[in-house]
C-alpha cells in the first residue's frame, strides 16, 4: 500500500500496529520495501553515494582507480581487518612526509586518479608480505583465535581509508 501501509506501523496516534498489535506509543516500527518511480537518495549518504557514482566508469561499471591503489586499499584493510593498524598506516605512509602526502593529494584531486609507480607498488606488497609473514598466516585469517576480526578501532579504520 506505500508509505501509509498498515504493516508498517500505527499511522493514527490512538490505533494500533496491524504486525505487532502494539499501541503507537510502543510499535518500534517496522521494516518494507517500498516501489518507487525514481531512485531516492538518503540525504545524510548523499555525498558518499556521489563519490562513489563519480569513481564509476560510465561505460563499464567498473572503479576507475588504478590496479595497484585497489592493491594497496585491499592490503590495508587486510591488515585493519587482522588488528595491524600499524602496518595498515605503513602501508599508506612508508616513506613519505606530510608535505609530499599533501602534494599527492592535491595532484590526485587536480588529476582525478593518482598513477603510482612499479616500485611504490612493489614496497606496498612488501610491507603486506612481511606483515602477514610475521603474523603467521596470509591476512585474512592471521591469528585468528587470538585476535577479534573487527574491533571498533579496526571498523573505524576502514572506513577513515573509505572516506579518504
């Protein structure tokens, strides 16, 4: 029935909820799907939705970051995801100070995407082979019983390395 569909919760202050037979004051609400004409966007994701629809190839549907940064993003969050925030940070960081980090960026935002070299490539994977070799596993699974897949830190991580 739309947006005022009984199932949904009470719409009249003094009715109750067709799913839970609660009140109005107590019905939590709940979960539907709801058909619309035209994609509706929530406000407060708005700006990460664009980023992500800007990234996007129009013709293939594919990222359009070059494969060794997609390497790179999958090494740190293998490592955020096995508790090295660390190494994660090293990886994105090695060797590099804050102005030439600054000036990256702001060539990255006048280019659109960063090209990065062979061997800033092959430093990335080293630092992620000797982390993982350290560790006693490939990443993913590094540890596994000592060490909580996703910890708030971790999560916090990931999406700061998302956001950025």
């Amino acid at each position: 029935d739309g947006l005022y569909d009984p199932a949904l919760g009470p719409i009249d202050p003094h009715g109750s909820c067709a799913t839970c037979r609660l009140s109005a004051l107590h019905c939590p609400g709940h979960f539907g799907h709801i058909d619309l004409n035209v994609a509706v966007y929530n406000p407060l994701t708005f700006t990460t939705v664009l980023r992500l629809l800007r990234a996007e190839c129009l013709h293939c549907g594919r990222f359009k970051l070059a494969s060794e940064r997609v390497a790179a993003f999958a090494t740190r969050l293998r490592l955020i995801r096995a508790g090295d925030l660390e190494g994660a940070a090293a990886v994105s960081t090695a060797g590099v100070s804050k102005s030439v980090r600054g000036e990256l960026r702001e060539m990255e935002e006048e280019a659109g995407e960063m090209d990065v070299d062979d061997d800033e490539a092959a430093r990335v994977a080293e630092i992620a082979r000797a982390r993982f070799r350290r560790d006693g596993g490939d990443g993913a699974e590094a540890n596994a019983s000592s060490r909580p897949r996703w910890t708030a830190h971790a999560m916090a991580e990931a999406r700061d390395l998302v956001r950025d």
